[in-house]
C-alpha cells in the first residue's frame, strides 16, 4: 500500500489553494491601493473644511 498516489494530490491541492489565495490577497491589495489615490468625489467633506 503506497501513500504516494494520494499524498501528491493532497500536495497538488495545497498548492493550488496557496496560490489562489496569494493571487486573491494581491488583487485586493491592488483594490485598496487604486482606492487610496482616487480623489474625494462631492459625496464627502475634504478634510479641514466644515462649512
């Protein structure tokens, strides 16, 4: 009875778990960066002004 067979798709999948889930943290960070350098639209107050 061999545990090869089974432990490389275990593997596999773990790797590929991995890699979705740096791909998926990269593409928000990327979102929260694009997010940061946009500019106030008129729905909010610049900060500083009160009136």
């Amino acid at each position: 009875m061999s545990l090869l067979g089974p432990g490389l798709i275990v593997g596999g999948i773990c790797v590929f778990l991995g890699v979705l889930l740096l791909l998926r943290l990269r593409a928000r960070a990327r979102q929260v960066r694009i997010e940061e350098q946009t500019t106030p639209t008129g729905f909010y107050s610049m900060p500083g002004s009160y009136r």
